[in-house]
C-alpha cells in the first residue's frame, strides 16, 4: 500500500450527510471517497488552465474595437459572424 498523508478538513453539513451516503453507497470509506473526488476533480485539469496569449489577443482585439471610437452608422455583420471568429 502506498503511503498516504494525512488531512485534516472542515467540510460543510450537508456535504458530511452526503459523504456518508456516498460512503455507504460504494461501500468505500469516506475518506475514499475524498481521494476518488479530489482525483476526478483534477483529472484533465490542465485542460481548464488559463491560456494568456489567448487572453492579450483578445484585450487587442477589444481595444482596436474601442479605439475606432463610436459607430453612428447601422451594423454590417450578422449574429452568426460573431461565431465564425
């Protein structure tokens, strides 16, 4: 058996009731549960990573808008344009 460390956490009451529901569901101990939890939650988190340069393309992207200052004439794009970008 691997070694394990110990945690020590404050969880909410209703997150105790259903913990102990899950525990007796799965027949896994609680802190089982945790450890299956906390594994799931972070499985593929990189994927939810924040990517920068996306970010600063977009900041560009809103400020070259901004920039052109306010448009007075009717709008020359559909809805639909918006999602091809």
């Amino acid at each position: 058996m691997k070694t394990k460390i110990r945690k020590q956490i404050y969880i909410e009451p209703e997150q105790e009731v259903r913990l102990k529901q899950l525990s007796q569901q799965t027949g896994s101990s609680e802190a089982e549960v945790i450890r299956q939890a906390i594994a799931q939650y972070t499985q593929g988190s990189e994927v939810f990573q924040r990517d920068l340069k996306c970010w600063e393309q977009e900041r560009v992207f809103i400020e070259n808008l901004i920039s052109l200052g306010k448009i007075t004439e009717s709008r020359t794009w559909r809805r639909d344009d918006l999602y091809e970008r």
